[in-house]
C-alpha cells in the first residue's frame, strides 16, 4: 500500500509533458477492494472511430448558479490543465468573472459595490497555468443577475464598462495567454436589450485589448430548455428551426461587427433535431464572417437529476453532428466537473476515458 501512494503522489507531480493516461488510471483503476482494472482489456468500438469535431475549448465554472464547487486548490487546477492539455484543449474559458455578488478577483469597482472578497485570485491563477500550458484564455465578463431578474440585458452595460478595463490593465496587458474574452448574457431568442449590449461591450474589448476575438454562448430555446429547477424535462412550446433562423439573422446582423463568434449551447434541442439548427447556425455565421462553434454540453439534461455526466453515445451525436455540419471549433461546458478524471463526480474520469477511446488519444 504505500508503494501505491508513493506511485499516485509521483503521478500527480509528473511533468506537465507527461503523458496523463498512466496516472489517470492509477488514480481510477482499483476499487475499494484493491482489485486492479485488466489493462489488456479494450473496449470494441462498432462505430467509426474520431468521426467528429474534437473539443479543444472548456469553460471554467468557478462561479457556480446551479452546480456544485469542487473547492480545489491550485494544485487541483495545475492538475487538471494537464489532462485537458492531454485530450487536446487549447483553449479555457472563464465563464464569468462575478456573479452577483461572488467574484473570481479583487476588483476594487466590484468591491466597492459590495461584492464579497475572494480568497483567492482566480483570474490571475487562470492566466498563469493557460501560459505555462500553452493555452489560450478567455475573460469571461461580470454578470451582475440583474439581466436574469428582469429579462434586460442593458443592466449588464454600466457595471462592464468598468470591470472591463480592470482586467484589461491587471491581467489582459501582463499575460501572453490573454487570448480574448466571452460576452457572458446568456440569450436564446431576441431579448431586451440584447443587440445593443452585445455590441457596446464587444465593442470595449476589442478597443482596449487591440482587437482580441470576442464570443457568445446563448442556447437555442429547444424542447428542453426548461429551467435547472424545474421538475420537468422538457416542456410543450418550443421554437421552430424557421422562427430561430430570422431571429438569429435580425441578432447576427446587428453584434457581428464586435462579436466573432456564436457557440451554440447543444443541450436544449434533441438529437435528431442537431443537424437541422445546426446548418442553419453555420448558414447564419458564415452570412455575416462570424465563426461558428458548438459548446457540446458534458452533462446530461435528459434525467431527473441535475446535473450529472452525460451519457459518452450523446455527447458523440452531438460533436458528429458538429463535424458533419462544418463547424469551426467545439468547446464544451464544463471539463473540470463533467469530464475531468479527478472530478467529484465518478462518472466523468470514464466519460474522459470514452473520449480519449474514440478519439484514439
């Protein structure tokens, strides 16, 4: 027993080189028994194997609306740049740098409205470990909550016009790995406000930082676009692929000049519906020079229970359907929870291992 702790402590310290997969089944492969995984034994794959569009881009969901925190250190996160390096991801995104009244830095204009100190300076720790990785990062913009509250995104406006040029001046001018920035409102369908704030503050990044690229996530307001605490999983009135091909033409033709890219939230519409919005999100993208990418959700919004993995046959359906339909990257919500060996949820080391199985990784 304790060679095996000095094996897994050596593990977890390897060079960030290394490759991950020993560990990653050192860490996994035996039960509570000490009865080891037969490593000669591989699963038989009966479809094509790497037929889809890879996921090279996570969020990072480190302030949390309905998902639980792992409370990890910088040692937990070193490690887990390492296995998203390792299955392919260039690319990390902060989902948020506040919201509401948590925030991932000390931002003295955020501070002196009242939000919480933190312990800890998330978006400093983000940047360094993306540039000793070799990863892009995005900043991921304040939410304040009032946009949720009152269905106006023009709340969001007035607290980003500061919190954007903090970033920039504390993090943004100091780090090569400061790659761009995510517009975080989360829409679905033409809201309030919506095309003027994308705008407004797409327009502020890109002037401050010198043009650095600009992204959205909304979600397609599908059959399964139900609230994280609603009881049901799906709900009656759902939009058709026609009616959110002209409101996504009359949002794209107003953001596309400051905004470079649309990912898609996958998880709100089924999976024989994926090709049908999905051309018409590449249709809309290439209309107006925007990048079309997919953010392939990792968790599954077809159970009772929120939110565990997703079922590894799902979220291949939907990354083909990606390939398929031309788009031009796939990130996903979220690695370290759904997908990360060393997650509280057991179930996503074996979702990793699907994936680096498909892929050939």
């Amino acid at each position: 027993m304790e060679n095996r702790r000095s094996f897994l402590k050596k593990s977890a310290l390897a060079a960030a080189g290394a490759p991950l997969l020993a560990s990653c089944k050192s860490a996994r492969g035996g039960d509570k028994w000490g009865i080891e995984a037969d490593e000669s034994i591989q699963n038989t794959l009966i479809v094509p194997k790497a037929n889809a569009l890879p996921i090279t881009g996570t969020f990072l969901d480190e302030i949390s609306h309905d998902i639980p925190h792992q409370n990890w250190g910088e040692k937990e996160w070193d490690r887990d740049f390492r296995y998203m390096k390792d299955m392919g991801i260039d690319t990390v995104i902060d989902i948020r740098c506040g919201y509401r009244k948590f925030i991932t830095y000390p931002s003295p204009y955020l501070l002196g409205k009242g939000c919480y100190m933190p312990s800890v300076d998330l978006i400093d720790m983000f940047c360094r470990l993306a540039q000793k990785y070799d990863m892009k990062f995005m900043l991921g913009l304040y939410d304040s909550g009032k946009y949720w509250d009152t269905g106006d995104m023009s709340y969001e406006v007035e607290s980003n016009k500061y919190v954007i040029d903090e970033i920039w001046n504390m993090y943004g001018s100091r780090y090569s790995s400061f790659g761009g920035w995510y517009i975080s409102g989360e829409i679905s369908r033409a809201t309030k406000g919506a095309i003027e704030s994308f705008r407004t503050m797409g327009r502020q990044c890109k002037e401050i930082s010198g043009g650095l690229p600009t992204f959205i996530s909304p979600w397609i307001d599908g059959k399964k676009a139900v609230g994280a605490a609603s009881d049901k999983l799906t709900k009656e009135e759902a939009v058709s692929v026609a009616r959110h091909e002209k409101e996504w033409d009359e949002i794209f033709d107003g953001i596309h000049d400051y905004v470079d890219a649309c990912a898609f939230q996958d998880g709100h519409i089924d999976y024989d519906e994926l090709d049908a919005f999905f051309t018409v999100n590449k249709k809309l993208a290439d209309k107006y020079g925007m990048q079309c990418w997919t953010n392939a959700e990792n968790f599954d919004r077809d159970m009772p229970i929120h939110f565990f993995p997703i079922k590894f046959d799902k979220l291949r359906l939907k990354l083909e359907a990606a390939k398929r339909c031309g788009y031009d990257k796939a990130i996903t919500f979220e690695f370290s929870h759904f997908m990360s060996p060393q997650s509280a949820y057991l179930q996503a080391g074996h979702l990793y291992d699907r994936y680096r199985e498909y892929f050939g990784i």
